[in-house]
C-alpha cells in the first residue's frame, strides 16, 4: 500500500496550527510539501506545524520543512514553528543540519506561543478588478504607513501596490486579497488574483502598460516575484521598511 500524508489544518487567529499525519519519507515529501503550501498561501500570521501524527521513515525527508520554512520567509511572510512531541520526528530534526533554522518545540502550547509572539502585522483588503482599486490600494498603503509609523515607505509602497494592482485590472480581471505585511526591516506587498497566468515584467520600450508597471516594480522593489496560489497566482513586492 502506498504510503500517504493527511493534514487536518485549524484556522485559528493569530496562529494557523496545521496537523501532519501519515509515514514521511522520500515518496512522501511532496505531500507534505503541497500540504503545507495550500496553507501558507493563505497567508496566516504565523504557522505550527504539528508533527504529532507522523512518523518519519526517511531523516533526510525532514528537509521538506526547511523548504517550506524557507519559501514562507520570502513569500507570504509567515512564521513557521514545529511541534514534533514523539522521538522519530524530534530526533530527525535535531539531527538535520537543514532544520536548524526552524524553531522546534515538543509541546504544541508552546510551539502556538512561540509563533504567535512572532506573528507579523499584516492590513488585508479585498478589491473587485475596477479602475478605482489602484486608488484604494494607494489609500490602504498610507494608512498602513501611518499606523506603522513609515512616512519614507508610502510613496515607493503607493507606486508598487498601484502597480500590481492595475495588472490584475488589465490582465487577470478577477478579484484580489491585497496585504501589506510588515517584518522589519521589510514591508512586503502582496496581490493574489484568480489567474493561474505568471506574471512578467516586459521590455524598456514596449507598449503593454502591464509590462511597463512590472519594470517600475523591479526598479524599486528590493525582490519581487510570483507564485501559484489557489487556483490563481500571487504576485509580491519587498521594500525596505524606513
């Protein structure tokens, strides 16, 4: 019989506690891995990871985590603690060299008040693909600066946000969830829309208006990227938070 991954995720605020179950080895990672990019793509504050339920097979399959860490740093910016309370899972990642940047606990409480006392803010909004949703975008940008305390940020942000957000108006035309997330030093932008379509910045020169808003996006964005989401893509922005 081959072997399977369940996961059971609860949606708790701040802290999303997603539970792992099921024989982790080689086979099995790219469950584990999907299983864990389905959650991180709503963008919780913070994530546990609850290894209680799974055994480990494989010790080199634990790195699956450190991947998962890893992505969730850049894009959507969550914190991800493990809880691993039984010995197979525990030991194989205290003995993985790959999993030492991800904080390990065997105790679920106590893994849930290490990543809530790292949950990043975050100011989400929701915005139909119309003309005005630059302008609101703009808006939700100065009030998030305000309310961080980052008067540098607000034009380079404004500039960026509009700009990812009139891609979706001219391209995608779906619905979006637009969020500002703040992790010192960096103010990350993000837009998920509803098409899987990637987006990519065009060439000095050319007439596609979406393009040329990609270009100015790289020129000011210290990293930028795209990534499936759900059934659409993500498209994210980091700026330096001053």
């Amino acid at each position: 019989m081959a072997s399977r991954i369940t996961c059971d995720v609860d949606d708790g605020t701040p802290v999303t506690v997603v539970r792992l179950a099921g024989s982790l080895d080689l086979t099995t990672t790219r469950q584990a891995f999907a299983a864990l990019d389905r959650c991180l793509a709503t963008q919780p504050d913070a994530l546990v990871v609850d290894l209680t339920g799974l055994t480990v097979h494989d010790p080199l399959a634990v790195a699956v985590f450190t991947a998962a860490a890893r992505q969730a740093a850049g894009w959507p910016v969550v914190p991800m603690v493990i809880c691993a309370p039984h010995p197979d899972p525990a030991a194989s990642l205290a003995a993985s060299p790959a999993c030492r940047a991800v904080p390990v606990r065997h105790d679920c409480d106590e893994a849930a008040r290490v990543a809530g006392a790292s949950a990043v803010p975050r100011v989400r909004l929701r915005l139909e693909p119309v003309a005005a949703a630059c302008r609101r975008a703009r808006e939700l940008v100065a009030e998030a600066c305000a309310r961080w305390d980052l008067p540098a940020a607000v034009e380079p942000a404004s500039i960026v946000l509009s700009e990812l957000v009139g891609n979706v108006v001219r391209h995608a035309g779906t619905p979006m969830q637009v969020t500002l997330t703040l992790r010192r030093p960096w103010l990350h932008l993000t837009v998920v829309d509803g098409s899987p379509e990637t987006a990519e910045p065009g060439r000095p020169g050319e007439r596609d208006e979406g393009g040329r808003g990609l270009l100015l996006v790289r020129e000011l964005a210290a990293r930028w990227g795209s990534a499936p989401a759900g059934d659409g893509k993500a498209v994210w922005a980091t700026l330096l938070a001053n």
